[in-house]
C-alpha cells in the first residue's frame, strides 16, 4: 500500500518539481558561465614543459653545489608526474641543462645561460624591494584588521613576486611598517600586521588612473564589445555608484548594498593590480574572504562584472583575470620578473627546437637508408600532429605528462600553475 502510494504520488511531485529543478540547476551552472574570449584564454595558457623546467631548476638550485645526480632526479619524476629516463628528458633542453659523467654516475647542472637568467632574476628581486614592500603593505591595508595569516599571503606570494624569505627579506628589514604576530604560539597561527599607515599607498591603481588622465571621479574602464548592449547598459548603471576606495573601513557600509558591491569590486580590481599577471585563483581568493569582507559568493560578484573581470575555468581551475591588463592575450604591463620568466622560456624552446631538428635529421636519415619515401613519412606526421594537437610539443612520445584531470595533477597545477608562477 505504502509502495502504491509513492508510485501514485511520485509523478505529481516530479511534475510539480521538475521545472524548479530545471531552474535551480540552470541558475547553478550559469553562475560560472562567461562567453569564452579566445585571446584571454590564450593568455591564461602556460606551457605545461615550463613549469616542469622550472621545477627541475629549483631543485637542483637547492641542491649542494648547485648539481644533481640524474638517480636522484629520477625519483623526483613520480612528483613532477612525468614517466620515462630523466636523462632522455634533460637531453630535449640542451640550453637550460648541462649533464656530465663523473664518480660513475650522471650529473646535470645549470647551463652557462641558464645561471645568468637566474642571476638576473636575483638581480630584477633586489631592485624590486621597494615595489614588495608596496604590495605587502597595500594588502595588509586593504583587509579588515590590518594583519593577515602568513599560510594566508604564501599563496599568493608567487602571484605578488614576492621571494621565498620575504618575511626575513621584507618583513624584518622594516620594523616600522610590519611585525610579526603570533598569539596561538603555532606556526599556523603566525601573521603579519600592519604597523604604520602610510597614506601614499592607499591609493587604488583606479585612483591614480583618474589622476593621470584628468578625471576628478574613479571610474572602472570596460572592456567590452560595444555589441554587447545589455551588459553595457547594467556596467552604466554600476559606474553610477560613487567610487569606494578599497583602502577605506566596509564596516561602515551596509551589507548587500550598491555601495559594498562598488567597494568589493573595487578590492578585487586592486588584488588583481598587484599581481605579476593581473590574475588570481578565485578559489584563492575566497580564502581571503573574512581579512578583506568579501561576500561568500564571490564567483557571483566576478561574473556580474563581464567588463571589469573576466572567469576562466581552464585546466577545471577558476580564475579570474582583470580586462584591461591585456590587449588580446598581451600583457599591456610586464612587471620586470615577467620579462625575466619570458627569457626562460624562450631558453627552454630554443633548446627543444635545436632537440627536434637533431632528431628530425637522425630519422630521416635513417629511413632513407630503408627506403622509406620521406613523402609518405611527412604525411604520416602532419596526420599525427593534428590528432594531438593538444599534446607535448616535440616528436617522440616518452615522458608524457599525467592527465590534467587527474586529482594529484590538478593539485599540483593549483599549486605551481596558479600560483602563478611558479618562480
């Protein structure tokens, strides 16, 4: 009977349900859809090769005399989630890593080139003191309470450029701007306060854009087709609210108001100005959520600004990016470490392309001697190419990278890839 009853009941509720299900669903996924700009995504791309040489080079790096045996950069491959002989990979990038034969064992150490861009990178973080402290406290000023968890701030350091030891680089060396506090005793519990104002950073790169150009109000620039009429119309509307500068107390605003949404935006806008790339993981982001009082659907805030903001979930990671930083998938701005970390990786091209060449030359040399026609073995590549388009980019198909949809892998690209950048 009971069964009878659900059997009888079950098609009334579905029919009365269903299109609220519909929805609620259809609300749910539109809060992370944005019209796909290809350029933007371009920009958003990182060479998956790059980041996996520039973790080689901080290991070997920190290893004693700056050289590492090739065994024990074979047991490092599980970690880089790569597969095959670590002395096949290092061959592919000649102008980055030298490998040698000494003690009956391979060795590999920086090239000649490759420590000079290190140097130069060292170099670029000493003169960029003065633009760290800046960031710091700019963001320390931005939040709340003036003080944030150190765990807190390591995950954006990359994003900021700011060094390994920032806290005994930066920290220490200005006692009059910053403290370390340490209340719980723990290391979890450790944080950074602010110690002295300095009205000269509490301007908003907004603020300073109004000044340059004339402006007596901030505005936000969109930065969108003039086709898209509707979005055009609510941004309008938006500019309308008066200007809230992030630097200023939200306790003072009314929660859910025009006026916190303005300021909110406003945060957002100036986290992303410090940044190397004018962009951040959202989901790190949310974990500044209580410093800086920002609302708990913070995706929904970013997609109601299509013209200030732009959500991207490659790699299953989303992250928001600030428009008017590029133009196409050009950076308009490159802070000097982006020219450095650019260097490296057109190093590290030039190396596999020198790698490909010789590789390319050794097989056809090769099926010459069997009499392969080379027409037939060009087709064969061009075939090859086009089905893996998306695949690493020299020939022979060892030493593959795990699936980006793999949990371990996408960690790891939260870590290193979105860090941004894995310096």
């Amino acid at each position: 009977m009971l069964t009878r009853r659900i059997h009888r009941r079950g098609p009334a509720i579905l029919s009365l349900q269903q299109p609220q299900c519909l929805s609620i669903l259809y609300r749910t996924f539109s809060l992370w859809s944005m019209k796909k700009d290809p350029d933007l995504e371009s920009a958003l791309s990182r060479n998956r090769r790059w980041i996996v040489n520039n973790q080689i080079k901080n290991i070997i790096l920190r290893h004693p005399n700056q050289e590492i045996p090739i065994a024990f950069l074979q047991k490092k491959f599980k970690t880089l989630d790569l597969k095959g002989k670590a002395l096949n990979w290092l061959h592919k990038y000649p102008s980055c890593f030298n490998v040698t034969f000494t003690s009956e064992e391979h060795c590999c150490h920086l090239s000649k080139r490759m420590m000079s861009l290190v140097e130069e990178e060292e170099s670029v973080r000493e003169s960029q003191e003065n633009a760290f402290v800046c960031r710091l406290a700019k963001l320390l000023m931005m939040s709340v309470n003036k003080r944030i968890n150190v765990l807190k701030i390591n995950e954006l350091k990359r994003n900021l450029g700011f060094p390994d030891d920032y806290i005994v680089r930066i920290v220490a060396k200005y006692p009059n701007l910053f403290r370390v506090v340490n209340e719980g005793g723990r290391k979890s519990s450790m944080e950074i306060e602010l110690v002295h104002w300095d009205p000269q950073f509490a301007v908003s790169t907004v603020e300073t854009a109004a000044r340059r150009s004339g402006n007596i109000r901030p505005t936000f620039s969109c930065s969108l087709p003039f086709s898209w009429v509707k979005s055009w119309e609510r941004f309008r509307e938006f500019d309308l609210v008066p200007y809230f500068s992030p630097y200023v107390d939200p306790r003072e605003l009314v929660e859910g108001s025009k006026e916190m949404e303005k300021r909110n935006v406003g945060l957002v806008h100036e986290v992303l100005s410090l940044t190397l790339w004018k962009k951040a993981s959202i989901v790190k982001l949310g974990h500044f959520r209580r410093e800086f009082a920002l609302p708990d659907r913070l995706n929904v805030l970013l997609l109601k600004h299509p013209g200030i903001f732009y959500v991207s979930n490659k790699y299953q990671i989303y992250t928001v990016l600030l428009r008017e930083a590029y133009v196409g998938s050009k950076l308009v701005e490159k802070d000097p470490l982006v020219v450095v970390k650019e260097k490296f990786g057109e190093l590290m091209q030039e190396g596999l392309h020198e790698y490909n060449q010789r590789r390319r030359h050794i097989n056809m040399e090769k099926r010459r001697k069997k009499g392969v026609p080379l027409a037939r073995v060009d087709e064969v590549k061009c075939r090859r190419r086009s089905e893996n388009a998306d695949s690493d980019d020299d020939e022979d198909g060892d030493n593959k990278l795990g699936g980006l949809f793999d949990p371990e892998e996408r960690k790891r690209f939260y870590k290193v890839l979105f860090d941004d950048d894995t310096s």
